[in-house]
C-alpha cells in the first residue's frame, strides 16, 4: 500500500472512509468516500480553515443552515458538516458526473 492510499484509507470522524481524490482546489480537496454507517456512497469537501483563532466564519455557517434545509431533488444535498483536525467537512450526496459536463451535455439541460 502506498502512502497515498494510508492517507485515502482513513476514516474521517469514525463514520466515512476515504477513497479517492476527486478534485483539489484552492480552498480544500474533495474525497470520493464510504459512509460506513449506511454503505452509502458520499462526497467529502475538505475546506482548510487556515488559522485556528478564526475558525468558520459567519456566512460559511449560514451557507451550510442553508444548504441542510434545501430538500430538492435539483440539489445536491448536504448530509452532514463537522470539524475534524483543524478542516471543515461538508459531506454531500455523491454524483458521477460533475456540473460541467451536466451543462455541456445538452441532453441534459435544455434552454427552456
């Protein structure tokens, strides 16, 4: 096993398993990962805080009220938000496809 795959191997709060990067962007890195409660397949963003004194700002809460009361089957849901080792942890319902390639396939989105 490479060291890679230790650090993907991880459980993440003692609930989800990581198992692949998906994305990597300035903010955080998004994990492809297991909830080993339910089996079911999630989507981990991992948002680096930066210094600890500051901690989650006051908008990024309400984002994340926000998006846990959205109960759409057009957005992605948020499953669960916790801090774990200095990194906020959004967990999202997984997608195979991201939002890009929904807009370039125009058999999915029509300009009606």
């Amino acid at each position: 096993m490479t060291e890679m795959d230790q650090l993907l191997s991880k459980k993440v709060a003692d609930r989800y398993l990581k198992r692949e990067v998906l994305g990597e962007g300035t903010y955080g890195v998004v994990y492809k990962a297991i909830d080993t409660k339910t089996g079911q397949t999630v989507a981990i963003k991992k948002i680096r805080l930066g210094k600890q004194k500051e901690g989650v700002n006051f908008t990024a809460l309400r984002e994340i009220k926000l998006l846990k009361e959205l109960k759409d089957p057009n957005i992605i849901e948020l499953i669960d938000a916790f801090p774990h080792k200095g990194n906020l942890h959004l967990v999202f319902e997984f997608m195979e496809t991201d939002l890009e390639a929904v807009i370039r396939d125009r058999n999915i989105v029509s300009s009606s």
